[in-house]
C-alpha cells in the first residue's frame, strides 16, 4: 500500500501521492503501419487511459486520430508524445507531452492517472515540472 508523503522544493511543500494506475494501453505507431481502428476495445476492456508515441503527428493515421478521438469522448484518456509538435494542431481533442523523454511522459500519465480521471485535471499535471522531468529542446538529455 502507498502512503501520502510530504515534499518539499525551495519554499514550497507538496502532497504526493505515489499511487500509479499501471491499466494503461501503450501504443506505439511507426511508419508504414496500417490504421488502428478497433481502439473500441479499449472501452470494453476498461482500459484507463492511451498512450501514443509517434516520432511526428503526421505519422499516425487520419483513422487512428479519428478513433483516438472517439476514445477520449468515450471518457478514456488518451496522451499523444510525439518527438516533433511542430504540426500540432489547435483541433487534437486529447491531451499532448511535450519537453520530456517518452518513459517519463508514460510513467507521468501513469501517476496523473492515479490522482485524477478528469482529462483537464491530468493535463495540468502533466504540465507541471516537478522533478525536474522537463528538458529544454537543447539540452543534451533530450531525446
């Protein structure tokens, strides 16, 4: 079982609650692949939130966009990383990553996901730095 610990950073202390909701589907779309349009299972399996990896936005399918979209509606969260948001577009409906690597962006939804089910709630967490998990596009550490 977790427990709530206190944390502090600079002037400021925090609640965490380590709890991870590890009932994630992880999806990774490459190059060349066909369209993923049965992600309707995914709201019969209970699944509790999407996780997208793209190397760009342009490389997922219009189809899987359009079921990704259908899945967020349907109250499952869905994250889209993507390595170049340069055609990130105003009408994604789900929520977006940017600034960190793709393992701290899953294990941050997984964490955002264990605190929260509402969509705006998880995106503000996931935009939030808080241990130091953002990285300027220049830095080395990016990826």
């Amino acid at each position: 079982k977790f427990y709530s610990t206190f944390t502090r950073r600079g002037e400021r202390t925090f609640r965490v609650f380590p709890k991870l909701d590890a009932n994630i589907l992880q999806l990774d779309v490459q190059p060349g692949l066909p369209a993923l349009s049965p992600l309707e299972s995914t709201v019969r399996q209970k699944v509790h939130g999407v996780f997208v990896t793209a190397m760009q936005t342009t490389a997922v399918p219009r189809r899987t966009l359009e079921s990704l979209a259908a899945t967020h509606k349907a109250g499952v969260p869905v994250v889209l990383y993507t390595h170049r948001f340069a055609q990130k577009s105003a009408s994604f409906p789900f929520l977006t990553v940017e600034l960190m690597s793709p393992l701290a962006a899953l294990v941050k939804f997984m964490w955002a996901r264990g605190q929260t089910a509402d969509s705006r709630k998880i995106q503000k967490l996931l935009d939030q730095d808080i241990a130091s998990e953002h990285v300027p596009p220049s830095s080395p550490r990016a990826v």
